[in-house]
C-alpha cells in the first residue's frame, strides 16, 4: 500500500477539502496524485508557502515551507 500524506498543513490546505492521508494500490498513482497535488496547492494557495514532495519508501510526502 503507497500512501500520500501532507506533512504540517497550512491554514490554506484545511481549508481546502483535500485529504491530509491518502491510499493508493501501485505507485505510480500515488505519486501522480502527490505531485497533482504540490501543484495544484502551488496553484492556488496564498503563494506564503511552497511545496516540497519527497519520497520515504511507500510514503510520498508534501512538505510545506516558507516562501523566501
């Protein structure tokens, strides 16, 4: 099992609707979905922050880091 997990979310991303914690079968589905949502979260945010996504075994994490 793949997982994708947002690592300290942002006021922006909770209030977003999206998963904090998602499960996936193989892992090129979860690492579409982590890099869809690094972008998507680039996208449309307060532009405060930028998105890291790192890869730890099964866990693709999208670290979010002060702009600057």
């Amino acid at each position: 099992m793949y997982k994708v997990e947002v690592k300290n979310p942002c006021r922006c991303f909770l209030r977003s609707g999206m998963a904090e914690h998602q499960n996936f079968a193989n892992l090129d589905e979860a690492k579409e979905e982590a890099y869809k949502m690094a972008e998507q979260m680039q996208k449309d945010f307060c532009k405060k922050h930028d998105f890291v996504v790192m890869q730890t075994g099964l866990t693709f994490s999208i670290s979010i880091v002060p702009r600057g």
